[in-house]
C-alpha cells in the first residue's frame, strides 16, 4: 500500500509542465527519449482544450510529484461496453517499491468500475521485465496472442492520402 501521504488526483491545466516532464522521464527510461516530441502546448490542448482525449492522474508524496497515469476511454466491439487504455504509467525511481504504481492502477481500476468499463488495458516493452513482473503479481494477463500495429509520420500520410 502506498504511504498515508500519498494522494492521486486529477491533472489541472496548470500541472502541463510536470506532465510533460514526467512523459521527458519516462521516455528517458524506455531509451525512446528521440520520440518524445510532445510539448506544453500539444498537452494543453489535447488534455485540456475544448475536446479533450486523455486524462492524468498524479501521485503526490508529500506533495512532491512522484508519478503519472496518462489513459484515454476506449471502446470494445465484443462487450459493447466502453474501456480504458492506459497510455503511460510512470513513477520516479526514488518512490518506486512503495505502492505508489498500484495506487496508480487501483486509481484507474476504480474509475473504469464506476463507468461500467469492460476492461483496462495497456502495453509494455518486451524488454522491461520489472514492470511485467509487477503487472503479473496485479493479476493482468498478457495478450500474446496480439501484435500490435502503428502506423507513423510519412506512412500515415501516404495512407491518409490513399
């Protein structure tokens, strides 16, 4: 369990720049800091503006920033039922071990019971064994059976073009 002092709330508008450091940091972690070109006024407006399309959700430790949750809704065709897909999850190495990233998820777990969600879902590196190990002892399950698609930059466009 995380400590007493740790509190999970919604992102404000004014906690852009802490967002956009703690998408920096992971990045960082995930050796991928060359594909993070997210800035202040892409999360304001996308987190934000008239039409959002994600939420956050910040841990704080003694109102220190520890870590994020970014998650947007989703929606299952099978179950007919709307779910949620986390995005990113992150927590600073000094906080790490202590509950912070199950609070986290518990946070979202919540959230998706209370709006008749079928699911909450996410991806992980192959490589990143501390965290599947985490998510394994939470009793989420791989879905190995799955291989996931992206489509980016000038095969987007050429795609969009026809």
């Amino acid at each position: 369990m995380p400590s007493a002092e740790c509190q999970i709330l919604p992102a404000g508008e004014g906690d852009v720049p802490l967002i956009l450091q703690f998408i920096r940091e992971l990045a960082e972690y995930e050796k991928l800091s060359h594909e993070a070109v997210a800035t202040e006024e892409l999360l304001r407006e996308h987190l934000f503006g008239l039409s959002p399309k994600a939420e956050v959700r910040i841990a704080r430790v003694g109102g220190e920033p520890a870590g994020f949750a970014l998650f947007f809704h989703n929606f299952s065709t099978f179950r007919g039922r709307p779910g949620i897909y986390l995005e990113d999850l992150f927590v600073r190495p000094a906080y790490r071990g202590r509950g912070i990233g199950k609070a986290l998820l518990a946070e979202l777990a919540k959230l998706a019971k209370a709006c008749g969600c079928a699911r909450l879902e996410w991806a992980v590196l192959d490589w990143n064994a501390p965290a599947i190990e985490f998510y394994r002892r939470l009793g989420a399950t791989p879905m190995d059976e799955w291989t996931v698609f992206r489509v980016t930059g000038d095969a987007l466009d050429n795609l969009a073009c026809g």
